[in-house]
C-alpha cells in the first residue's frame, strides 16, 4: 500500500461499515476505502442474532425500522445479492406490568404504519400450540418479522460498494489516525498509510480504541453477551416463529431449521464490560441454566431439547442503548457510527443511507440524525421510549 489516497476511509468491516460504504459509492462519495482489521462481518455482526423488526418504542427508530425491513423485504432489488430474509413472523408476551405499556407502544407503532397487533391467549396458541401463557397478560403478533443472515448481508453490501468503485482491505487494520491543525489528514494501517480528509469509525465495539487515536472517546461500553445454542425436540420441528419473551427477557428464534438460538437482555444479562480484543467466546454454564429454564419456562418441551452449546459476543452499548450518528466537534472530518447497543444489525440498510447523505450533505434526507448526535447525553437529552418496558437493558 503506497501512496494511496481516498476521498472517505470507513474503518469497520460489520454490516454498518459495509452499508456505510455501499451508500456512499452509489451516492458518488467518490474514492472510498473500507479497511477491516480481520475479515468482514467478523465483529458482533457474524454473531448476530439478526432478527429483523419494526416494533420499537421510540417513533424515530420504528420508522428507521420500517424503512429497513421493506429493504430486507426486497433486497435483490434495492440493494443486490442476497441477505437470506426468512419472514417468520414475532411474538412478545408480556406480564400485566407491562399491560399499558405495550398498548400505547403498538398503538404509536400502528399509527406509523407498521403491521402490528395485539392478539389473544387463543391466537398464540394457534400460532404456537405448546407455549404456556399462565402469567402472560398481554401478548402482540408481528407477521412480517424474521431474521436475516448476518454475514451474506454484509458481504452483499461490500459487493455492491465494490461495483459502484468502492476498494476493500480485508486483514488491514487502522493504527493510528493522523490530524494537522486538528483536521483528519490520513490513516495509518499496518500496511502504510492512506491520505483522506474524512474518516469514519464504524468499528463497533473496537470503536473506543479507533476513537482513542483521536482522543475522542464516546460513552460506549463493549458488553459480552451470550447465545445458547439448542436441538429443538420432534415435536418442535415447526417452531420457526421469532419470540421475545417480556417476562424473562429472552428473546429465542429458529436457526438451521431444527435449531433455536437464544439470548437474554434482562438488565442482569448486559452488565458484563470487557476488553473486546479479549473476552470469553463461549457460554457461562450458568448462562445455558439461566436460558434453558427461561425457554423451558415459556415453552415446555423445550426442556427435552439438546444443548449444543453457544458463544459470546459484543454489544457496543451507549448509556441510551442508541448509536451515536454524529461527527466529532474535535477532529475536523472524523465521524462516529457506533453504539448500536445490540440492534445494529436491522437498521444497517437505513443507517447507512442517513451516515451517506450526513456525511455528504450535513444532514439526512428522511430520518432525524439529530437524534443520535453525541451530546444528547451531555445535554440531558437521550434517545429513550416514553413508555419502555420493565427490567428491560435493551430498547
Ligand atoms: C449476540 C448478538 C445478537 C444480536 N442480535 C441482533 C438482532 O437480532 N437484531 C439486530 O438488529 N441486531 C442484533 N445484534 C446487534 C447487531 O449484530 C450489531 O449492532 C451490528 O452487527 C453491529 O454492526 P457494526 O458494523 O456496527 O459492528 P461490528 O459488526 O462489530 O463491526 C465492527 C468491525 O470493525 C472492525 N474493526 C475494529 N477495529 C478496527 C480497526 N482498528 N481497523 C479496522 N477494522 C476494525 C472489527 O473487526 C469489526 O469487524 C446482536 C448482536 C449480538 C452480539
């Protein structure tokens, strides 16, 4: 690598940063480099769950949600490739703490346009015959949810960026950056340097580390979190639906057709902060105890299921659970699109089209970036729902 200059460096290779840069070359970026220090996808988004919805409980991100999905919706047309969207449909099923809650939430939701209901006890049971709803007050239906896979996402995206001219550098990691008269002048990358004027870091729960060459440091936590991992009995064969279980705060869906991954987001579960070049890629023994009673719980059969293990992976966590879309009032031509907090991976299609046009015009044609700037924390002013959800650590 000598003498190489780019008009824009995206430092990440997840489903952001390859977004990112895909948006970018198709809106005429001009040069745009993307460097990874391993190989793509090979942060949380590789580990992702990848479940792809429109229910949230702040409008901003429900309409960031909704445009994503009609993209995953149709992907092969809007961006190319393929990102494996299987439309499995989603249930979450609530105690009666949450009773209000969830109405106004849906409500909010429907009026946005978004294809949402709540449904009966005997609803859920046609949908799901074996679930157990003894302590369950209220319950919602998603019919147009799923879950996408992760890595042919991204790779999808890198391609596409690729054919509007865009370069990748795959085992290049960024090093250092370098600023005169604090302006971005160039990147630094084990193998030589880059000259550009505007750099993005988008390198996930590494994003502290990238932001540490600028002595820009953002509210962001890399959280561990794990997955179990389980061999569904015969008479699960055809559990395909995507649960979010509002009690426990698991949340498990369909891989491999036989297969169910779940994961947990009660405030206990995202309290693990770790150096992410160096954090246990397994599952804790209490963890596939902890998340097989709470399926088992929900679910009975599932406790005839086989434990096939699990892994661990990042959250990038802000103290909003919201990703900070924004530039640095620092470092000239430095700017963040990090802290997606565990919910990166449905939004990537739209973040990358609002950090584009951001990026290029100062401000994003369809969606509010203002929202995600860095000093709402500084100024008291975070991105959270008006109604969330009881012993939630997840938006
Ligand atoms: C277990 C789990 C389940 C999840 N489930 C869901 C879900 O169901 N739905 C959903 O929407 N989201 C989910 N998420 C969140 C989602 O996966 C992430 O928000 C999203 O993948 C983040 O993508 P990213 O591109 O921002 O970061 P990452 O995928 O982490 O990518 C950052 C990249 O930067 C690279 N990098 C770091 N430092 C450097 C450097 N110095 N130079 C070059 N490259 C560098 C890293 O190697 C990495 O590949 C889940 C996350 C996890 C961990």
């Amino acid at each position: 690598m000598k003498n190489i200059s780019a008009d824009i460096v995206v430092i990440g290779g997840g489903v952001n940063g390859a977004s990112i840069t895909y948006n970018l070359s198709k809106l005429g970026a001009g040069k745009v480099i993307l460097l990874e220090k391993s190989f793509l996808a090979s942060g949380a988004t590789g580990r992702s769950g990848a479940m792809i919805r429109e229910h949230y409980l702040h409008p901003t991100l429900a309409k960031m949600a909704k445009e994503s999905k009609y993209i995953f919706n149709n992907f092969s047309e809007y961006i190319g490739g393929d990102s494996e969207f299987k439309q499995t449909g989603r249930i979450l099923v609530f105690g009666e703490k949450d009773y209000d809650s969830v109405k106004l939430n849906v409500e909010m939701n429907r009026d946005l346009g978004i294809d949402i209901s709540i449904i009966s006890k005997k609803e859920v049971l046609e949908l799901i015959p074996n679930i157990n709803l003894d302590d369950i007050a209220i319950s919602v239906w998603e019919p147009g949810c799923g879950y996408a896979d992760p890595v042919a996402t991204t790779y999808s995206f890198a391609k596409r960026a690729k054919d509007y001219g865009a370069e990748i550098f795959i085992n290049t990691p960024a090093v250092d950056l370098i600023i005169e008269n604090q302006r971005i002048t160039g990147v630094k990358t084990d193998k030589g340097v880059i000259k550009t004027n505007t750099v993005i870091n988008a390198a996930g729960a590494w994003g502290n580390l990238v932001g540490g060459f600028a002595d820009e440091l953002l509210p962001m936590n890399p959280l561990r979190v794990q997955m179990l991992y389980l061999r569904r009995p015969p008479s699960l064969d055809d559990l395909s639906i995507v649960v979010v279980d509002g009690l426990t705060n698991n949340y498990f869906r369909e891989d491999n057709k036989k297969y169910t991954l779940i994961g947990g987001e009660s405030i206990e579960d995202l309290q693990e902060i770790v150096d992410p070049n160096n954090f246990k890629l397994n599952i804790d023994h209490n963890k596939i105890i902890k998340f097989w009673n709470a399926i088992g719980k929900r679910i009975p059969d599932f406790k005839g299921a086989i434990c096939k293990g699990g892994y661990s992976s990042l959250y990038d966590m802000t103290p909003d659970g919201n990703p900070i879309l924004d530039k640095s009032d620092k470092v000239l031509g430095l700017y963040f699109a990090i802290g997606f907090s565990g919910h990166g991976f449905k939004l990537s299609p739209v973040v990358g089209k609002m950090m584009s046009e951001y990026v290029l015009n100062g401000y994003s044609n369809n969606h509010d970036i203002n929202q995600f700037r860095l000093n709402r924390f500084k100024e008291d002013d975070m991105l959270e729902a008006d109604y969330p959800y009881t012993d939630r650590g997840h938006p």
